[in-house]
C-alpha cells in the first residue's frame, strides 16, 4: 500500500446523494457541508459521470475545486461502461469530466460497476485497463482501481488477470455480510487476503441501518448512548482490516455533523460491540422465507426451462435484505443465460412432485412473477 492510500481519511464524501432545491442541487448548502468536512480534516471526494444526471461532476467544481487548493483534497471518479461504444468514448467522457470537475488530474479513478458480463466484457473489448494504465502513466490518474458488483468468482479473476490493480471498492455493510447476492463477507475476504486496499459503498444500506426497529435502536443506546444508529454501520464498515475509507452519501447537514463526530478520533469497535451488531442482524433476518435447499430436482423437468431455486433465491434476498436493485438485477442475469421467466410457467406440476420440502411452486412462482416480471 502506497504512502498516500494509508493516509486516507476513515470517511469518505460521497456525492451521489447530493442536497437538492427545488429538484436542482443545492450550490450554498453543499458549499457549506464542503466546508464542514475540510475543516474536520478529512478530503477524499468520490463523484462519478453519471451521478445525478452528470451534474455531481459539474457540482464538484462549484463547491470543491474552484474554492481549494488542489493539493488540499483527493478527487475520484469513475467511466461508466454503459456510456461506451468505441475506444474514443474514452477519451472524450475523461476530458469532458476534467473539464466539468475544474481539475487536470484525479487522484482515483474507477472502472464503474463492474459486475459479470455486459459491463465487465466492455471494459475488456474497450481494452480500458491498457488505456487506464496509460492516463496513469501520463499523471491524469494517480491510482487506478475499480467499483465492483459481481461474484466473487469475478472477482478472483479479475485480479489474476489484472494484478496492476491498486484499490478496489465494494459494497459492504453489516446486513449484506452473508447476502447471497451481494456477498459482501465473501469480496471483503478476497480482498484482504490479496492486501488489496478496500474503499466502502453502501455502509448503511441506502439509509437502511440508519433508522431500525425502536427494540433494536434501543439496546444500540444502552450500549452507547449518545451514538446514532448510523454510526454502528459505519463504524462496523471501518473496523475491518484493510478498509481504506468509508464513503457516505449525505445530504444533509444534520448527516454529516454525525458522520464527522463518528470519525474524529475513531474508535474500532468492540467485541462486546460487534456482538451486538450480529445479534441485531440475527433478528433483523429472522423473517418469513421460502423453504428452498437448491436441490434443483424441479429443474430438469421443467418444460420451461425455469431456474426455480434461482427465482426463490431471488425472492428471500428481497424479503431478507430489505433491497430490490441487486437481486432484480440477479433475476436478470439468470434469465438472460436463458433461463425462462416466472412469468412462464404453466402449471404443468412436474415440480411439485419432484420437491423434497413440498413447496406450493407453481403458486410460488405467480407470486414471485407478480414482482419480478412486471416494469
């Protein structure tokens, strides 16, 4: 680990959930929680091309880069596959984003969601990690790394193949630990064993482990008192080994006066602490599911074609993990190995009398269509 990624700061701003006004982004209210993260000691900004509709970036010049000194703070940004047709795309969305974020040089730069197949095949058809390496090379990028959602599978591969990569970063909460989706646990695992520098997404879930249930948050506060929900997220994020930084969304004042006091003179947590913690994603994951083992008895006869145990995994990932994006997203990619969808099939029975567990499948999956099939 180079000098300067050990010296980042424990929280990171991230500016994809910036304040907004009248459904523009709010120039005096960003200025000021700017201001307030600089003045705490912390600097590393993290935008991206596509963040609110490409204005994060233009926002970052507003609030950042024309009011410091570039040597005040650390800029990263990312190119997103899906805005790439041809290798000159490259080119063009990296000057365009020095031009919109004031600077002539980022600290960080990311492949943007790297994930199985259609965006990880076009960084490799695009040859991005050759051109990346050479705006390294040039002094436009000063690490260069990637944001990942993919398997960890996927992952391994990558860095066999690209043993030039200097950070990766990845979602990560304490919910999302054992998600057979997302496998936070799983990448976070790879990563540190390769000593590979870890920056965190997602620490609270989109907001979801900043509010629990009152009995929940209550036994939080008998532990700490005076800290806030969000803060236990946080600070799980940041007690792992090899975790760089800890990137939050905030978009309120109120927001980033809680994070700055989570992080001035940080304290990893405990093990009565991280205790706890498990306790609380116990109960929190303690609801209702669909009794599937994956035995996939009901798919080899099914006409259709329907990877059954897929489409339930799909549906107790929902359920359990309070989120839709990544298990739709899942969905997707099954069907999309030509998989049929829920939608498809026709009560022909031929499951239900394979299942070991009994389950009610054809109902199942009508139920399963209702929320999977439909825009």
């Amino acid at each position: 680990m180079s000098i300067e990624l050990s010296a980042m700061p424990k929280l990171g701003f991230g500016l994809m959930r910036l304040p907004e006004k009248d459904q523009v982004i709010d120039l005096p209210q960003l200025c000021k929680m700017v201001d307030m993260y600089m003045e705490s000691g912390m600097n590393y900004f993290d935008t991206a091309y596509v963040y609110h509709g490409g204005r994060s970036e233009k926002a970052v010049k507003e609030a950042l880069t024309s009011r410091y000194p570039r040597d005040r703070f650390m800029l990263a940004t990312k190119l997103p596959a899906w805005c790439l047709k041809e290798e000159s795309d490259r080119d063009r969305i990296f000057q365009e984003q020095l031009d919109r974020c004031g600077v002539n040089y980022f600290d960080f730069y990311l492949l943007h969601s790297i994930e199985d197949g259609s965006n990880g095949n076009t960084y490799d058809r695009l040859n991005c990690w050759e051109w990346g390496l050479k705006k390294k090379a040039e002094g436009k990028i000063r690490h260069f790394g990637f944001s990942f959602h993919g398997s960890p599978e996927y992952l391994e591969q990558l860095l066999d193949a690209h043993p030039e990569t200097e950070f990766v970063q990845i979602q990560l909460n304490y919910l999302d630990w054992d998600n057979p989706v997302v496998r936070s646990g799983r990448l976070y695992e790879i990563l540190e064993k390769r000593n590979i520098p870890i920056i965190i997404m997602e620490p609270v879930k989109g907001g979801t482990l900043a509010s629990l249930p009152p009995e929940l948050e209550a036994r939080l506060r008998a532990l700490r008192p005076d800290a806030s929900t969000a803060s236990w997220a946080l600070r799980f994020a940041a007690s792992l080994k090899g975790v760089m930084t800890v990137l939050s969304g905030m978009s309120l004042e109120e927001q980033m006066l809680d994070n700055i006091h989570t992080f001035t003179a940080f304290q990893p947590m405990s093990a009565e602490e991280s205790a706890l913690i498990q306790d609380v994603k116990t109960i929190m994951l303690n609801v209702p599911q669909i009794g599937c083992t994956a035995c996939r008895y009901c798919t080899d006869g099914c006409p259709m074609h329907i990877s059954i145990p897929d489409v339930f995994r799909t549906i107790n990932t929902m359920d359990l993990y309070h989120e839709e994006f990544r298990p739709k997203a899942f969905y997707r990619s099954v069907i999309s190995q030509g998989y049929g969808r829920a939608s498809e099939c026709v009560a022909c029975g031929q499951c239900e009398g394979v299942c070991p567990q009994h389950l009610p499948i054809i109902q199942l999956l009508k139920d399963a269509s209702a929320r999977l099939d439909t825009p």
